[in-house]
C-alpha cells in the first residue's frame, strides 16, 4: 500500500495565533517518533500569518489514526479549545 499524506491547516483565531502556535510546536517532537510516521512538518503561511499548515506522511491509515488518539493531540485540542477559527485535513494517496 502506498503512503498516506495528510494536509492538515489550522487556521488560528488573529489574537489566539501565538497560543496555537506555541502549542502545534509542542506536537512535532513526540509525532516525529511515532510508530508509522514518516515526515511531520509544520509550515507558517507567508501573507497569513494565522495559517498554519502540517504536510505530513504515514505509513498506513492505521498508524494515523492512533496518531490522532495519541495523549499529545488531546493535550493540544484541549489547550487550544476555542482558538481556532477553522480546520481542515485532507488526506492523500501519494502515486508518484
């Protein structure tokens, strides 16, 4: 099976954008070492500032999903609970 690519974007409420992104920069260390994680990188819109964009790649649907359930990423949706504007994920097959 082919890898899995997640573009996640987290747009940030104007005056909640340093929360949001002090706490996106607590989830790379410990998604990094996750079982099935490829890459997880998190990128900063030039002209928005608020945007914030992960490019991520996983081994398998499965290991995503115990991403997604891991203690890091509750931590950080409870922290930063009403500080995002809007989310979005998409997720891709990558064919060449």
């Amino acid at each position: 099976m082919s890898k899995l690519t997640l573009i996640a974007s987290i747009l940030a409420k104007n005056e909640k954008r340093e929360l949001v992104k002090s706490e996106l920069l607590k989830l790379i260390a410990p998604t990094r070492v996750e079982e099935g994680c490829i890459n997880y990188d998190l990128h900063q819109d030039n002209e928005n500032p608020n945007l914030f964009v992960f490019h991520e790649n996983w081994e398998s649907k499965t290991l995503l999903e115990k991403h997604l359930a891991s203690p890091h990423i509750a931590e950080y949706l409870k922290a930063t609970e009403g500080s995002v504007e809007k989310f979005t994920l998409q997720e891709l097959t990558h064919i060449g």
